[in-house]
C-alpha cells in the first residue's frame, strides 16, 4: 500500500492484539514496525492531507485537527489498553517505513529509557476548581453608599473576602496534590486552565497529572473519590488511566525529523 507513515506511538512487543475494528488515519488499520525491540504502530497516510505542505495548512482548520486528533487518541487508547505506549507528537510523519526504521535507531536509547521508566504504569490527571457562591464572590453592598469612605471600606471588605476565598481553594488545591503525589511515582504541574476557553464553570487553582502504576490505579482513584467531598465549594474532577504523556514528551530536539 503506497503513502506516508504516520507514527502514533513507539513501544515493546506485546502479546495482546489490537481491536480488530481499530481503523486509524486515512482509514488505514494501524499496523505494527518493528526495529532493534521497539515497535512504531503506524498508518498509511494520503500525500494529499499528510505531506509537509498540506499538513501544515490542516494545522490550522480546527475541525480537521480535532478529527485527526480524535482519531489519534482512539489508537493510543487501544494500545494503553493492552500495552504502554510512547505516544508521539501529533502529526508525525514519514516517507516510508525506511525513514521510521532510521527515527527508531536514532532516538532508540531514549525510547528505551523512557519506556523503562512508565512500563506498566499509566497517567491520571487531577483538576480542582473552586465553586464559590456567587454571595460570597460578591458580597452584597448598598445600592448608593452613605459616603466615598463608605465605599472604600466596603470595596475593602470584598477585596479582603475574595482574597480569603481564593486562600482557601489555594490550600485545599496544595493538599491535595501533595496526598495525591505521596501516592504516585511522579506528577506534574500544569497551567490552569482559562475558563473562558474550557468552558468548565469555577476556577481551576489545580491541574496536575500523576503517574501510577496499573497495579495501584484502584486505590488511587477511590482517594480522589474520598476527596471530593472534602471541602464545600470545591470540585474536584479526575480523568484516565491514560498513555503517560505528561512523562514521555521527548525534547524539541529529540522531536526533529531525521
């Protein structure tokens, strides 16, 4: 079959088949290249849509990304299913299988490296929003306050409260993350999230991810349940067991075609 390699991921052999349904990119079941112990599960890819300059413009129509990005991730779920993946960059491509072979041995010490260190292990990610009632983001005031120092007291007073509030979402935020680390290999701090981008209600004072073998996953997640209840006005939202992103991202230059 003719095309370009897109590469979703680089792992150990594994005994376990794929889903026989898995259809990936360009409608091409994801097929498995192995090189020196390490395998690249990849699909056949039109020129049209994957060579350097068409790819380049996909980039940038959202709703081609976020189907190819969909698909992406339908493939590194059903690997994380039955092995644990190296997931690549999205939009990783080769001219043939020759040039995956050549990534393959290029980067092998690092791919092994990385795979030693998650091998049976799997990401959960941990956000915290805070839920404050709208009275107490904005306590109430008089319509037309008696005098301009009136007013100052009173602009004082919310300031004073908001500050406490966010305090508070601040150190349950830090709690948690440090139970959740104590039960974890490692963890990561990553960005709030906007919420005006997200669109998820409250204010995201925790976004983390925590990397926990297969075997501890159970007690992981029912100490994130036993949490959630914890501190009124908080939210507190767990997703997984996913590939270990947020612990396999190779370097820029690692990451450079070769």
């Amino acid at each position: 079959m003719t095309g370009l390699r897109y590469v979703y991921a680089v792992c150990r052999p594994f005994g376990a088949a794929l889903q026989s349904q898995l259809t990936g990119l360009g409608g091409d079941p994801p097929r498995l290249l192995t090189h020196h112990g390490l395998i690249a599960v990849v699909s056949h890819v039109p020129e049209r849509d994957f060579a350097e300059a068409p790819l380049r413009a996909h980039l940038e129509d959202l709703e081609w990304l976020t189907a190819t990005a969909r698909t992406h991730q339908l493939v590194i779920d059903a690997l994380t299913a039955v092995t644990t993946p190296l997931p690549l960059r999205l939009g990783t491509v080769f001219r043939d299988d020759s040039g995956v072979r050549t990534m393959m041995e290029a980067r092998e010490d690092d791919f092994h490296r990385i795979l030693d260190r998650v091998q049976g292990r799997v990401e959960w990610g941990v956000k915290v929003y805070a839920e404050s009632e709208k009275h107490e983001q904005e306590p109430a005031r008089p319509a037309q306050p008696a005098s301009g120092r009136d007013y100052l007291r009173l602009r004082r007073q919310q300031t004073r409260a908001t500050e406490d509030s966010w305090q508070k979402a601040e150190s349950f935020a830090t709690r948690i993350h440090d139970m959740l680390s104590a039960h974890a290999e490692d963890s990561r701090l990553h960005a709030p999230q906007n919420a005006t981008l997200s669109g998820a209600p409250g204010r995201n004072v925790l976004n983390a991810a925590y990397l926990v073998p297969r075997t501890a996953s159970e007690e992981f997640v029912e100490l994130v349940d036993r949490m959630k209840d914890d501190t009124p006005g908080m939210r507190v939202e767990l997703t997984g067991p996913w590939a270990a992103y947020s612990f396999t991202q190779l370097s820029d230059s690692e990451e450079e075609r070769p």
